[in-house]
C-alpha cells in the first residue's frame, strides 16, 4: 500500500464503483457527493438489503398465499432498503472517514476526499433516514417497532472491526433482518421460520463479506482493523464451505418449518429449489475465488445478487402454487 496522502483527492468517482455508472454519468453534479456517499453509484449493496426482504415475504406468501398488500410491501421494502442503505453507508463513512483516508481503495470517497464535510454527511443521513421512515410508518406497528429496532445494529456495525475478528456477523445481523421484517409485513408475526430464514443470511452474510474483505486484507494490517478475511487466511475456502452448507440448511429449514404441515408435495418440492440452487451458486463462488486477486474477490462478491435473486423466485414461485 502507498503512504497516506494529506491532499484530499479531487472530486470524481470512487475508486470501486462501476465504470460509467448512473451517477457518474447522468446525475446532475451538485447530487454527485451525496449519491457516491450513498453508494448510489455501487448498488449491490442495495440489492443485499432487499433481497432478504425479497425471502421473507415470498416465504410467509408460500404459507398463506400472495395478498395485493404483498405489492406494496415489497415496493416499500425497495425503496426502503435504498433509503437505509444510503444512510447506513453515509454514517459508516463518517465513522470510518480517518481509515479510508488511509486505505488507496476507499481515499476517494466523499469524506475523506473533501467532497462533503462531516456536518453534510450527517444532514444526508438523517434526510435518507427520514423518508425511510415515512415508508416504515404505512406498515403495521408491529413491522414499525421491528423496523426501528434495526437501528442499534446499524449503528455499532462501524465499529465492530475495531473491537472483533467477526465485523461480518454484526453486518449479517443488520443486513438480513428485513427477512424478519417482511415477514411480519404480511403475515402479522414473528414465526420460527423467518427466524431461520434470518439466521440463514447471517451465514450468506459470512460468506460473501468474507470474500469482499479479502479486497483490503493488506491495509487493513497496517490501520489495524479486524475481519474475518484475516482472521481465516489461507482457510478461508474451507469457512466459506461452512457458511454455504449453514446456508443451505438454515434456509431448508426454515421452509420445511413453513410449510410441511399444511403444504403439497409440489409446493415444498419448488420452495426447496431455493436454497439448493443458492448453494449451488455458492460452490460457484467459491471454485473461481483467489483471495489474492482483490477485483475478482470483488467481481465474485457482486455476483450474490444473483445468487439471492435465485433464492426469492423459487420461493415466490413456491407461492403460487
């Protein structure tokens, strides 16, 4: 790694966003900052958030079947985990604004490159958290109060790499609790199932964190932060096998759960192609990784998008049956 540069970089794009993303191209200069500090223009992050909502409303839908308030849960689940993901990301990087001045990869984010101050950024992060509530308070109190609970785990996840060797599982544990969430958004309560459903994410949270961690694991030695890239080293294959097959279980489990006592044989058989194909996609992952190669380490993790898309149409089409 290069020595730290006291000379903010100039105002562009960050470093690790998609080359002629949206932001870079077509949003008007003035928002730049703010959409690069929401990771707007790097939107896997988005896509991780929803897709456990995706799981845990699709799954309380196989129980019961689909509803027409199904449509605006899962819109408001969208819109939300763009919102909170943005404000997530927005104070992550004001926490975090001293260790990405350091690290080449992060540099060129808006805080530490001088594109927006900290008093902006907090401003950004209370807008974003704002509208999310307004979406938030259309649910039912109980969806409200599951909602609001989440906050604690966004908070402390910043500062989890300083004080643990496992930051992933505190991300794990705010990323997937839209899973519980949804869940309850349709069904009215916290059943076992979007319980596992949720443990499952925890364990795909695991496994794909790991593989983006390994992205920094050099300067993060020399700033002195924790992850789990680090903490597994060259076994790093053979954890990640733990995670898929926690994954796999978890999420078969919590289907079974769901939807053995009342649920047909084709039913169970299409929802159960959920967390195979998942792990399939896993193994995928994991015969093409190098942990030593950081824009493959990145390239591989963008790909659970897909891998939890895959997941959510075979529950949803579970539904439907």
């Amino acid at each position: 790694m290069s020595a730290p540069d006291e000379t903010p970089e100039p105002a562009g794009p960050v470093a690790d966003a998609v080359r002629g993303n949206w932001v870079d191209r077509w949003a008007p200069e003035p928002t730049r900052p703010y959409l690069r500090l929401s990771r707007a223009d790097r939107p896997i992050g988005t896509w991780l958030l929803l897709i456990p909502c995706l799981w845990g409303v699709a799954l309380a839908a196989a129980m019961d079947g689909w509803r027409q308030w199904d449509i605006w849960i899962i819109l408001g689940c969208a819109l939300g985990a763009w919102l909170m993901r943005g404000a997530g990301c927005t104070w992550n990087d004001i926490t975090d604004r001293d260790f990405d001045a350091a690290v080449a990869r992060t540099r060129s984010r808006p805080i530490p490159s001088g594109q927006v101050t900290v008093k902006q950024a907090l401003i950004w992060m209370l807008a974003q958290m704002g509208a999310a509530g307004l979406i938030l308070f259309s649910y039912s109190w109980l969806t409200i109060l599951l909602g609001v609970s989440s906050l604690g785990l966004v908070a402390i996840y910043p500062y989890a790499k300083r004080f643990t060797w496992w930051p992933q599982v505190f991300l794990g544990l705010a990323f997937n609790w839209g899973a519980i969430l949804a869940f309850a958004a349709h069904s009215g309560t916290v059943a076992l199932p979007a319980v596992l459903l949720y443990a499952a994410g925890i364990a795909w949270t695991l496994f794909y964190d790991t593989i983006y961690a390994h992205q920094d694991k050099e300067d993060d030695v020399l700033i002195g932060v924790k992850s789990t890239a680090r903490l597994f080293g060259a076994a790093t294959g053979k954890w990640l096998g733990l995670f898929l097959i926690l994954t796999v279980t978890l999420m078969s489990t919590a289907i079974l759960v769901a939807l053995l006592p009342t649920a047909g044989p084709v039913k169970l058989g299409l929802a159960l192609i959920a967390p195979w194909a998942m792990g399939w996609h896993l193994l995928w992952q994991m015969r093409r990784l190098d942990i030593d190669d950081p824009e493959g380490c990145l390239k591989l993790f963008r790909r659970n998008r897909d891998t939890g898309l895959i997941a959510a149409l075979f529950l949803a089409i579970g539904g439907l049956v």
